[in-house]
C-alpha cells in the first residue's frame, strides 16, 4: 500500500493542495481577493507559488489545530513537539523555522525572542476564514524576516449572527510512560465563536481552550486563548478595523530543547495582540490604509519545574509597528507605496535587555497592459539599527498562455534578522552568538499551471541562494550548541500536484489532491564528528494526498503524509475523519497515525502513536 501511495504522485500527478471548488463551498476559490501583498491581487491572477485552505475543507479534515492543518500544505514541515498545538515550528521549502513569517490579517506575530514562540496563535481553528502560504522570499510583500515565505492567518466578522460551540476529546487507549502516574494518556479541548454584525458594525469573538495529561513523563499541556476582531464602517469611503488577542500556553518540556538534561523543564508563555487601522478611500482611485499594532510575550522557561531557584529564564518581549500602506489605480496599472516602522525590546533574566529599531519602505507596480500578461514589480529598502541598510527588489510574470494554461516565473530577495536567542542565549545545551550577521536570499521559480473549476494541475521548480545562513552545531553531544554563519546555503526544488472533484451522483462528490516535494540542497562542508542540526533534521521529500467523498449528510475525509528528512528514517502517517451532519449538529470521529508509526518531527520529543478523537460541534445562525 505504501509503494503504490508513493507512485502514484510520481508517475502521474502534481503540486498544491488548494481548498477546491465545490457544490457545498459558499466561496469560489477564484473569487478569493488574496492578501499576498497591498495591491490585493484575486487569486486567479496569481504568479507566485501561493496555497490556500479555506474554512470549509478545514472543517472536514482530520486536524485539531492550525498546526496540523499547515501539516497538509506541500512544501511546508510542520514540526509539532506533541499534539494539541502545545508548540510547532514551520519550515518552508526546506528553511529553517526562523526564515517563515507568521502573520494575523497581515499583522506580523513572529516572535522576536525565539521563533519556536511564532506560533502562538489566539485564534480557534473555528474561527479561521483561510489561510494563506506564500512560498518564496517575501521581502517586498512582508519586509524583512520573510526570507523562504509568510503564513497568513486569516479571520473575517460577517453581517448576522453566528455561533457555534465545538468539544472534542481523544485518547491513545495505552498507558502512560513508567513513572508518570497512572491511566492512559488523553486530552481534549472546547471552543466556542460567535459573529455578531450588520451591515455598520462586525464582531467576530473566538475562546477556546484545551488540556492533555502527556504521553510521557513531564509532557501535559494547558492552553487558553481569546480573539477579538471588529469592522466598523464609517461611511462608504471610511472603515476601521480593531483587532486583540490573549493566549495563556503552559507545558512540560521534557526534551524539547536540551535533551537529556531537560527532563524536568517546564515552560510558561503568554502572548497578547493588539491592532487597529483603517481603510480610506480618498479618491475613486486612491485608497490609503494606516495601522498600528503591538505584540507582547511573556516567557518563564524553568529548566527544574520543581526547583525555581535554578536555571530559570524569564524573559519579556515587547513590538510596537506602526504601517502605512497607498494604493493609486492608473490606467497604466496599480502603484503601491508604504512605509514601516518597528521597535522592538527584551528584557530576560537570561539573554539580557537589548532593543533595536526597523524602518522600511516600499513601492510596487502592477499591470495587465500587455495582451495576456501580467507583471508584479517592487522594491523593499529596509534599515535595521544591528544591520544597517539593505534592498529587497523582486519581480513576478505571468503568462497566459490559454483559457486554461499559464506560466509563470519569480524573481526576489529576502532577508532574515537573527532573534534575541541567536544573539544572547546562555544555556547549558544552547548558547548564542552576538556576532552573527543577517540572513540574505536570492530565489529564482518557474511554474507552470492548468485549472479548471474541477481540475487542476500544475508543477514548479525553484533554486534559492541564502547567504551568511546560520546553523547550529557543536562538536560532541557534551557541548552546547552554537549558531555560526556558514558561507551560502543553496536548495533546489520540484513540486508537482494534481487535484480533481467528481459528482458522481445527486448528493454525492468525491475531491482529492496529491503532491510531491523534492527538495535537494547543496552539501555544506563540516569538519569531522560537527553535529548540525540543519542537516540532521532538513527535508528531503514530501509525499501527501488528501481525499474528501461526501454522500448527503455524510462525509469521510482521508490524509496520507509521507515525509523523510535528509539524515532520518522517512515515516508514514495515516489519518482518517467520520463526519455526520444533522440539522445545527455535526458530530465526528477521528484515527490519528492509524499505522502507529514511532516518529519525531523536531528534537527528542517522540510523537503519539495511534490516536481516536470523537467531537461534537453545535452552530445556530440568524440572519
């Protein structure tokens, strides 16, 4: 069964896994305006390598956090230290998990601290509109940090009532790690999402929150988490947009970053949002749009849970942004400009107080001038108070060639700033590295697509050139681990992917999509008996196919992952979900990893074996 999983998207098929177009959609993909930069270009008018997921096929899939449904996008390595999105990393292409930038609605909440942090998202998966992957540098869309792609979280308050309430639980029905008390490890969580507007005022309020006991020895989890946002409109040419969120995220760390010697570290984190902006049209052909916002976090890293006299690191960030982006309609074209402004500040126990500030501008032209084609330009120019001055231009075209066919090809630049814990980390398994010097990438793709409303296929290419790229290594497993600049780190890359949806009867469809990644980076030179945790953990191939078969109220949604690293045993994940609608009510099933692989995604933190969850999930509209 595996070998012919494997085949299959060699031999016939294809890239991207999109939320495809369907009787039980209530959003054509193709009308979908993406916020893939500030001149809010429809995705069918796309040329980069742009993914998106919309709320109706998350709400099918065998996931239970954003986390895992990032997990099903090609190209992206989610490495989660446990389930119950208790912490996960996002790689892109074969990057590191501090070359992806995460944004909220276009609001930047990358963590500046350490980027393990990132993912400290606020926002219930009930909650989520979409979300959307850009894959390449990003510079020019997102400024700096951007350096292999960005994920947009998207949310959106809506006219009328909504709400629903959702609780899930699960089990792996085995006992619990020797030591560790005693029953069998499980876990669940509760969210609840209301909108509540009309045509002036939206609100969209998300809760949740969730608990496991842990699969081993010091691994329960706790998480709590609220998000606000509203849309106040003005008057025809005038809205504002208000946004807030709070997650409280505790758990045991047992051999999340030291391992073995962190067995009893315990970690405590606490992530607040805020932003606020507004949208005025000045002119039928121009749009101006400020905004500020703020990210604070707070980090209490006990390395003794039980002895807080000791290797204890707290640490306390804070980043205030102001933007201000301009869009003017021509006839030649759209022409965006903007400016940014950040200051960013720690003050910890362990890494020390250090801030630093970043000042960017923009500008960028758009324009289907020319008889099927379509140019995107632009250029960021960044200054940052540690690294100076530094341009990221960039350029995107695309062909059509039919109704049906289009090419396309990018070129751009992109630029990582290290984190405070790159810099000042002073760890007993991890120490940073004051010298370091910013990440810089260049990165060249072409692309080729076919699409219709019940098919696709498409397949790319890639070459990316980072330099100064930063990785840590030591030299025996009784040293720490330390970041260094290592020259350029060059990555090629295919993908390829297939999609199609079948109505096969009255109240019956069948959709799937399959992909493949191959990502092949030029070896870097160490000297004998280094350890890299690059090169260790870096991705090789990537193999997924989701399928989703509904028959009136009933759906059954299948997810194959097959991943393998550059110097780990591939592994093979199986997920399948049982769903039934009825009325305001659905309820479900769901089997994780049904094959019971032993695997890890990142560190020394094993994976949960086969796992059953059962959820049910209330909504109640009016309109």
């Amino acid at each position: 069964m595996k070998r012919l999983f494997l085949i299959l998207p060699l031999t016939a098929l294809s890239v991207s896994i999109k939320a495809q177009i369907g009787a039980s959609d209530t959003t054509s993909l193709h009308e979908v305006v993406i916020s893939e930069n500030r001149l809010q270009i429809p995705f069918n008018k796309r040329n980069r390598n742009i993914q998106i997921i919309q709320r109706e096929d998350i709400a099918k899939m065998p996931v239970r956090s954003i986390n895992e449904v990032l997990s099903y996008i090609p190209g992206i390595d989610v490495r989660q230290r446990g389930p119950f999105g208790a912490q996960a990393d996002i790689n892109i292409d074969g990057g590191s998990f501090e070359q992806a930038l995460i944004l909220i609605n276009g609001v930047k909440v990358s963590d500046v601290q350490t980027a393990h942090h990132s993912m400290n998202i606020p926002v219930s998966l009930d909650a989520v509109e979409r979300i959307e992957v850009l894959k390449g540098p990003a510079a020019r869309v997102y400024g700096i940090n951007a350096l292999t792609g960005a994920v947009n979280i998207i949310t959106r308050p809506q006219t009328g009532t909504d709400v629903s309430v959702r609780v899930q639980g699960g089990s792996s029905f085995s006992g619990k790690e020797e030591g560790d008390g005693t029953g069998i490890y499980g876990g669940g969580d509760l969210q609840a999402v209301a909108n509540i507007g009309n045509a002036q005022v939206q609100n969209l309020i998300s809760v949740g929150g969730g608990k496991s006991n842990g699969q081993r020895y010091n691994t329960a989890t706790e998480n709590v988490k609220a998000f606000y946002q509203g849309k106040y409109v003005l008057g025809a040419k005038d809205e504002v947009d208000l946004m807030a969120g709070y997650l409280y995220n505790a758990f045991g760390a047992n051999g999340f970053y030291a391992a073995p010697g962190d067995k009893e570290s315990y970690e405590i984190v606490k992530t607040a949002m805020l932003s606020l902006g507004s949208t005025h049209q000045l002119s039928d052909n121009f749009q101006l749009r400020p905004r500020i916002s703020y990210r604070g976090n707070k980090d209490d890293y006990r390395y003794f849970r039980n002895d807080l006299s000791t290797a204890r690191s707290e640490h306390e960030t804070n980043v205030y942004s102001f933007e201000l982006n301009s869009m003017l309609h021509t006839r030649i074209g759209d022409f965006g400009f903007g400016l940014e402004s950040r200051y960013e500040e720690i003050e910890s126990t362990n890494l020390g107080e250090h801030d630093r500030y970043n000042h960017g501008v923009y500008t960028e032209y758009k324009t289907e001038a020319f008889d099927r084609l379509l140019l995107n330009i632009g250029t960021y120019l960044n200054y940052n108070t540690q690294y100076g001055w530094q341009v990221f231009p960039g350029i995107d075209v695309g062909y059509s060639i039919t109704n049906t066919w289009k090419a396309s090809f990018s070129l751009g630049s992109s630029q990582r700033i290290p984190t405070y814990t790159d810099l000042y980390l002073k760890q007993k398994g991890n120490i940073g590295n004051a010298e370091l010097k910013s990440e810089n990438a260049w990165q060249y793709e072409l692309a080729l697509r076919y699409e219709k409303p019940d098919i696709y296929l498409q397949g790319g290419v890639f070459y990316r050139n980072i330099s100064n790229f930063i990785d840590r290594i030591r030299d025996n497993e009784n040293d720490p681990y330390k970041p260094f600049n290592f020259g350029d780190n060059k990555m090629f890359g295919v993908n390829v992917g297939f999609g199609q949806v079948f109505t096969i009867a009255d109240q019956q469809r069948l959709k799937y999509d399959v992909s493949y990644s191959y990502l092949k980076p030029k070896e870097m030179t160490y000297a004998e008996d280094v350890t890299s945790m690059y090169v260790v953990e870096s991705l090789k191939h990537q193999t997924l196919l989701r399928a989703l078969y509904q028959v009136n109220r009933l759906d059954f949604s299948l997810g194959n992952r097959w991943i393998k690293r550059e110097r780990n045993d591939p592994y093979f994940i199986t997920d399948l979900r049982v769903g039934y609608r009825l009325g305001q009510w659905s309820f479900y099933v769901e089997g994780t990893n049904l094959l019971n692989q032993r695997y890890k995604e990142t560190a020394a933190v094993p994976m949960p074996g086969r796992w059953y969850t059962a959820g049910l999930r209330y909504q109640w509209k009016h309109k």
